[in-house]
C-alpha cells in the first residue's frame, strides 16, 4: 500500500486506520517493512518518527523515486537493462534447444 501524507499526524492517522482494520480482519501491518521519505521542503528532514524505515529513495509500484537523479537512472533503467538483456540470451538458448530437439525427432 502507498500512502502521500500532508503532515506526521495524518501518517498517524493512517497507521490507527490500519491498525483498526488489522483487529477486525486478524491482519497486521509489518511495521519493520514500512517506508517513508521526506518530500518537498522536508526532503532534508533527518528525524524519523513513527517507528518506520527513511529513506533518501523509495520504490512505489515497481519504480524508484528520489532526490538523486544518477541513482535513480541506475536503479530503474541499468539495473532492468541489464535483466532484458540477461532474459534475451536465456531466450536465445531455450529458442535453439527447442529447435535443435524438434531436428532430430
């Protein structure tokens, strides 16, 4: 789940939300997996409240968001280029085995 807060107080708010929900359901939120960064003028904010992780970068749906551009680029372009390129070689092989089994049949 991805949540954008105005302030701490409604972070909190959403926190006791699911909170609430996790003793109805039997659910619980994995604090210890939970994630927050500092946007706009508090991106420089050091503090971190409410028990949870902070952190300069943050992944969202797949895709890494933060301050530092050449990062980012790594993380989201050369880290998954280099798995295309891993998973085009792996097709490669499989396509000429396949096709190498299917001659001798």
């Amino acid at each position: 789940m991805t949540v954008f807060v105005k302030d701490l107080t409604s972070a909190q708010n959403v926190f006791d939300i699911v909170n609430a929900f996790g003793e109805i359901s039997g659910l619980k939120l994995n604090i210890s997996k939970c994630e927050g960064m500092w946007l706009g003028s508090l991106k420089e904010n050091i503090t971190t409240p409410l028990n949870i992780n902070w952190s300069k970068t943050i992944k969202v749906l797949g895709i890494y968001f933060g301050y530092d551009q050449e990062n980012k680029n790594i993380l989201n372009f050369d880290k998954k280029n280099s798995q295309i390129k891993t998973n085009f070689k792996y097709l490669e092989v499989e396509e000429f085995v396949y096709y190498w089994k299917g001659t001798h049949y």
